[in-house]
C-alpha cells in the first residue's frame, strides 16, 4: 500500500514532499516525517506525540490509520489543556507578584 490516506487525491508521499518542500524518496516517509518534525518543533514533549505519526500514514487500512489519529488527537488534546492550566497558574502567580512588588515599591518611597 502506497498510502492509505489520500488528501485532495493525492498520497501521503506526494502531499508530504510538497508540504515540506523536498522529495522524499519512496519508502522512507517514516524517517522524512521523523525528521522534519525534530526540525521544526521545538517543544519535545509535543514531539513524543507527533513523531509515530509518520509510522501509522500509510502502515494498514485507512480506517486503522483514522482511529490510531484520533487516540493521537485526543492525546494531544490533553496536552494542550494540561499547558493551558500551567499558563494560567503562571499568570495568577506573575499578577500576584507584581502586584506585591508594586505595594512594597509605594511603601519604601513613602
């Protein structure tokens, strides 16, 4: 099997070699996909999600390869809200301290 997902009736080879700007030579998707995310995204954590995505394009049935994505997405979909929280916190936590660090500033010039 070529590739089991098409785009715009093109396989994941073609789709992939205009997306990212260089061919990539039949059979060795996998490793390009590997690749280009290890070069393009910054945060390792978000690149244990994203790195077996080149394994399943393109490895069985395209409804397998659909339902492997979703548990991927949805797995990723965690990630954000967990990132979204910590900001958050991270916002709380900077108001506050800035706040506390105005008032001792007003303080100490009184």
């Amino acid at each position: 099997m070529i590739s089991g997902i098409l785009y715009e009736r093109a396989d994941v080879y073609t789709v992939a070699s205009e997306a990212m700007g260089f061919d990539i030579p039949f059979g060795n998707f996998p490793e390009a996909w590997r690749d280009c995310c290890k070069n393009t995204v910054p945060d390792p954590e978000l690149l244990r999600f994203l790195i077996p995505v080149g394994d399943i394009l393109g490895s069985s049935e395209p409804e397998l390869q659909a339902e492997r994505l979703r548990i991927i997405r949805d797995d990723i979909k965690t990630y954000g809200g967990t990132l979204k929280k910590c900001a958050e916190d991270s916002k709380r936590l900077y108001l506050t301290l800035g706040a506390s660090i105005g008032a001792a500033a007003a303080v100490l010039m009184i």
